[in-house]
C-alpha cells in the first residue's frame, strides 16, 4: 500500500509517503527561499507529498536563524523556484506555516520586528543565533487584542501568498510549548476530521506497510530517512540500504548536509 498512489481532496499523490516538515535553516537571504532550496526540495519529489519546513507569516515569527518567511513578494518569487522545482518532477507539496511566538531571540529578527507572545514571561532556556551564538530567549512583549487581530490577518495574507507562490495546500503549525492535546479530544478531532490522517514518527517501509494495512493512517511521514535519503521511495521499494542522517549539518547553512546526500546507482 505505501507505493500505492491516493487521492487527498482534489491532490492526486503518486504514493502514500510524506515527507515530513523539518527546519533547516538555509533561507540565508533575508529569511528567503533559495535555489538551493529548490534543488532539497526538488530532490525528494519523488514523496506523495511534501510538508515545508516552518514558514513564518510574519517578521515577528522569525525566531530561529535563517528560518524562511512568506510575507513579501521576494519570497514569493523565492517559493515559486521551490513549488516549480516539485512540480516539474511531477511532485505535490503543500507549506506549513510556524509563526515561532515567544520561541526566540530579537537578534535573529529582521529590522523593526519583535518577539511577541501572550505574556511578558521569557521562555526558559537558549536559542542559537548567528550573531552571538547560544543566547537566551528574548523577554516578549504582550500582545494585545489588537495584536492578536493583526497577526490572524498575517496568516490569512500569508495563504494568499502561498497560493500566488504555487503551493497545493496549507498546513498549521501548532505553537511550540503548548500542552499536549488529551485523548479524548484527539479522538474527536479525528472523528470530524475528514481530509487525510497522517502518522509521523520512526516509521521504516515495514512498520508504515503495517499501519496503512492496519487502517490506522491514510499516509506515512517520514522526516529524517528523506532529510538524509533523496531518493527514500526508491530506496523503500527496493529495500536498499539508507544513507544516515549528518546531525552535525542539520541547521548549517550551505549545501553540506543538504542537497549533497547521495542518490542510488541507477
């Protein structure tokens, strides 16, 4: 079933495989996607379908280094090189949007931007920044009713953009540090839910062939077997070995790590 092809609404997937949402911290350019973003992406076209790394609608939601944005038309022109790239290898891929709230440091921010968040109580902890490196997190300004309006209003500006920009759909993030949600209101959300359900979390090709036999998903995330794997459909279906994961390269900026994982010998 997993190389089976599935219908999600109107997106036709050539297999039930998705690539997970994994920041990676390449938008070097004033938080904006790159060619050599296109080509990570371009690369794993191959998955039914791909999930972006977090996305900010806003400059205030910027608050890891390098993370990308979707707020002005230079990044619209960047994410259409990214939903071109994946699409010209007939690939489908939708973008999720983070806006990282408190979760930050005001040095990782463009000109004018803050951290903002319900309260004025910092997050506990550190964050890197590229500028001064491990620091800890920005105390936040309170955001205010009028905040909260205009940071809904940047979402919705932000899905505008993304269709202009090529995208196939939307996905929300939830806010990091929030409690976890009960099982008794997951089982209710599933319940309404009618588009695709979706397992993520250490799945190989055996154990996600099982869940989707099981009918306990209708598509399989994977995150660090495509981060290190272009080609992690073509592996699965030949159950050839997988190349490992470089952590040292994760948030680095530059192809090492990134776009230089090596393919099978065709």
């Amino acid at each position: 079933m997993l190389f089976d092809p599935f219908t999600a609404r109107k997106l036709q997937l050539a297999n039930r495989t998705v690539m997970a949402p994994m920041t990676r911290s390449r938008a070097v350019e004033n938080n904006t996607p790159n060619a050599l973003m296109a080509d990570y992406y371009g690369q794993r076209a191959t998955a039914g379908l791909i999930v972006t790394e977090g996305v900010s609608p806003s400059p205030n939601g910027l608050g890891y280094a390098r993370i990308p944005g979707l707020f002005n038309a230079e990044q619209v022109r960047g994410w259409k090189l990214v939903t071109e790239a994946v699409h010209a290898k007939g690939g489908k891929i939708v973008i999720q949007f983070m806006h990282t709230g408190r979760v930050g440091n005001v040095a990782n921010l463009p000109a004018g931007a803050e951290v903002v968040g319900p309260t004025a109580v910092p997050l506990p902890g550190e964050i890197y920044t590229d500028a001064k490196g491990m620091q800890p997190h920005s105390t936040p300004r309170a955001m205010t009713d009028k905040d909260i309006a205009a940071t809904v209003a940047e979402y919705a500006q932000a899905a505008r953009l993304a269709m202009e920009a090529g995208f196939d759909g939307i996905e929300l993030h939830a806010a990091m540090g929030a409690p976890p949600v009960p099982a008794e209101l997951k089982a209710r959300l599933r319940a309404a839910f009618t588009g695709p359900y979706i397992l993520a979390g250490g799945f190989d090709r055996d154990t996600a062939e099982s869940a989707l036999l099981a009918k306990q998903a209708d598509l399989i995330a994977f995150g660090r077997p495509f981060l290190a794997n272009p080609d992690l459909v073509a592996r699965m279906r030949a159950n050839a070995p997988l190349n490992a994961p470089d952590m040292s390269t994760f948030y680095t900026p530059g192809a090492k790590g990134y776009t230089d994982y090596p393919a099978l010998k065709s």
